[in-house]
C-alpha cells in the first residue's frame, strides 16, 4: 500500500474495520470514542446517536478509488479548501454583524470572496468537484450553504451564456437568499428526522424573514424576490404564495434550481452527497414541472456532460467509461467497457453503483 493519509469523511460514509484517526468529541465537548478506535456497529451507531457529522480516518492513499476520492486527495483541492476555510470565516463574519447588530454588508467585500474561491478551479466543474468534496463543520452549515450558492451560481450563470453583469446579479441573489434561516435554531434547520407539520410551518418562515431583513437595504430588487420566492414552485406547489411559473422572478427561478442543487451535492448527518446521475435524476422525478425547464434543462445536460470521459462501476460489477451522454435519458450514458458498448438507456436493470 501507499503512505498513510489521514482523511475527514461524512460519518454516513464511514464503514466497519476502518479506525478513527482523531477523538472523536460531542458538542458538549465529552469525549465519545479516542483516536485509533477501530469501527464496528455499535460505534456507528453511538456516533448517529450523537448526530456527528464528519470523523477523521486513517487511510490508505491507494484506497483512494472513486473520481471524488482523488479531487479530495489533490494538492489544487487542498489548497482550495484552505483558502475556502479562511473566506468561510471572514463570510460568517460579515453575515452576522448584519443579522446581529444590522451593520450593513459590504458587496465588495463578498464579490472578493467569490473571486478568491472562482479562481482556486481551472474550470466550473472542477469547482463543483471541489465543493462537493467540502465538509463544514456543524456551526458553519447554514453560512456554507449560502457560500456553496455563490459559487454554484457563478458555474451555472456562465452555463446558461448569461451576460457578466446578469450572472453577478445572481451571485448575489445566491449569498442573501437563505439568511432568514440565521434567525432560527440550528437543530431545526439541519434536524435529521422528519419534520412536525409544526416544525415545517416554523422552517417555511425563513423566507419571509429574509425578505424584512432585506427590504430595507438598497437591495436589487431581483434579490429580494430571490429571497421571498426561492421556494415558489411552477406548478403552483410551492410557499409562502403558492404562485405559479409567470409569477416568479426570473432569478428566484435560478435560486430554486441552485439551492436544490446545493443541497443534494452537500453531506448531510442523515445522508452522503449525491452524485451526478443521482442529482439529475432527483430532478428530473419531479423538476420540470416544479421548476423552470428552459432553465434547468440546459443544467442537467451540463451537469452530466461534465462526467464523460470518467468510469464507473455498474451493479453487475462491470467497469466502464462514459463515452457518450444520452440527451433523451441523461442518467443512462453510452458506456464502453472493453470492446463492448453499453447503452444503459436499453438496459433498465443496470445502475451506476460509483463514479472513478
């Protein structure tokens, strides 16, 4: 095997016979299991009980085998996650002198940010990979989330050939259109259980609440409908007004895809990261009559084309690579295993198990 590596995964990920490479604490600060504990059933579940979400592990470099493995062992993701970590301060900062004292955000100061971050990828999906190699600690889950938005929006208004002043809006849109959840407790935004009706009611008024924060400060005012409108649905389905597709503001139909979009690629204490074809296929189940599908059509198609040319692991346990998207089925590529093709559009019975 290669040099040991010391490797911070999503608890979820975690797997029996690997061993913790750090103690492992609670949020009282009691300790729960020491370094060097080796994983078993009852560890995995003593560490659900306590809802930790990230744990270091000893590995293997070698062990290293999926596409999102080896970004996260990279030196261009190493030195993208210190800078995202130092920016993550500064974001949470900025963000709750406004919350908590009203003190005004500097753009300036957050396009900075995003410019900082941008540049750390050579490209949009290397900085999607990156991201979705990120794991925030408990505290900075909701700040993260905003942050990751920026981000993405960046990536996906140069996707939809927006114009540099537009795709700057959105960026925008993208770093405000969440803070109402700043003004609700953390254990019900990141709750791993099925919410009460009570407890959704409660978490629908974030966008309420960040609209009256918002309306007051010489606000775009693009970006305070982002804010009261991201959860607004095509169909009607959507809150706080239930309004239906030409009621929506362009750029709260751009927020909806993002936030979405952030959602499923970020670990969760109750689950991992999707993948590509898992995202697009969450979308698709119900997106194009929920959202906007002039807007998010052309982002799935992106979203899987950024997998060609990687191999994945089918269900039957064939390796292959991805030569050709399926714009008909985009979760069903042209895959070449050997000397053999397969169309996973004719073959309903195989699934992508992993992507390397």
């Amino acid at each position: 095997m290669g040099e040991s590596k010391v490797k911070d995964i999503a608890r979820m990920a975690l797997e029996k016979g690997m061993v913790l490479a750090e103690d492992v604490y609670s949020y009282k600060n009691q300790l729960i299991y020491p370094k060097d504990t080796v994983v078993d059933d009852a560890v995995l579940t003593k560490l659900s009980r306590y809802s930790i979400m990230v744990v270091s592990i000893k590995e293997e470099i070698d062990y290293a085998t999926t596409h999102f493995e080896k970004v996260r062992l990279s030196s261009e993701f190493k030195t993208f996650e210190l800078t995202y970590n130092n920016c993550m301060a500064i974001y949470r900062k900025l963000m709750k002198s406004f919350v908590e004292e009203g003190k005004p955000v500097n753009m300036n100061a957050l396009m900075d940010l995003y410019v900082k971050l941008s540049s750390r990828a050579r490209s949009g999906e290397q900085l999607l990979d990156f991201l979705y190699n990120m794991l925030p600690s408990e505290h900075d889950l909701t700040y993260a989330h905003c942050l990751n938005s920026a981000l993405i929006a960046g990536v996906f208004g140069t996707w939809l050939d927006l114009s540099r002043e537009d795709i700057l809006l959105l960026i925008e849109c993208a770093y405000f259109y969440d803070i109402g959840k700043l003004k609700l407790p953390q254990d019900l935004l990141w709750k791993s259980d099925k919410l009460t009706e009570l407890e959704f009611t409660k978490l629908k008024t974030h966008t309420m609440l960040g609209f009256e924060m918002l309306k007051d400060c010489d606000m775009n005012d693009h970006v305070l409908k982002a804010t009261l409108m991201h959860h607004e649905r095509c169909d009607g389905s959507g809150y706080p007004s239930k309004l239906r597709s030409a009621q929506i503001d362009t750029y709260a139909k751009y927020i909806a895809i993002i936030d979405a979009y952030e959602a499923m690629t970020s670990a969760r204490t109750y689950r991992l990261s999707l993948n590509p074809f898992q995202v697009i296929a969450n979308f698709e189940k119900s997106g194009y009559a929920k959202f906007d599908e002039t807007i998010l059509r052309p982002i799935l198609s992106h979203i899987a084309a950024t997998q060609l040319g990687l191999n994945v692991r089918l269900s039957n346990d064939t390796e292959a690579e991805i030569i050709q998207i399926n714009q008909d089925n985009l979760t069903r590529p042209l895959l070449q295993s050997g000397d053999t093709q397969i169309d996973l559009s004719q073959e309903s019975d195989l699934e992508i198990i992993s992507i390397f």
